[in-house]
C-alpha cells in the first residue's frame, strides 16, 4: 500500500475570514498620537513652570502684626 499524499493549502487571506487589520491601524495611529502629544504638552508645561513672587509676610509674622496694630494703646503721632 501507497501512503496518501496530502496537500496543504496556505490559510485564507484574513480579510475573507472577516477579519481586518485596518481597524486596528486606526487605533493604534490614535493611541499613538495621544501619548505624543501628552508628552509635549507635559515638557512644555514643565519648561514653563511659572515661579512669583509675593510681597505679603508669611503667616507667622502678619499674624504678630495684626496683634501689636490692634494692642497698642499709644498715641500714634503724624507729620504733616
């Protein structure tokens, strides 16, 4: 007896079995663009860091002059 041959075919393309890549594509080009352009706008925003300068005393120190303003019962002499 003679062995059977057997014939393998190569799979079907994967558009016929219903599935496609393009899908896919576009989701991961969109997930791509996102986390580019989160990371720029996380490098700009940290290029950009704003620093100010307040003129106002800190806490402890307004605290102790509101105190002695209102305390204080000495005549309060003014030049004109």
């Amino acid at each position: 007896m003679r062995p059977k041959r057997v014939i393998s075919l190569p799979p079907p393309p994967l558009h016929i079995l219903g599935f496609s890549f393009f899908p896919l594509g576009v989701i991961a080009a969109v997930f791509i663009t996102l986390v580019i352009a989160v990371a720029l706008i996380s490098v700009y925003l940290y290029k950009h860091k704003g620093s100010y300068i307040t003129n106002e005393l800190p806490e402890d120190e307004s605290s102790k002059a509101l105190q002695t303003e209102e305390g204080s019962s000495e005549k309060q002499e003014y030049m004109m």
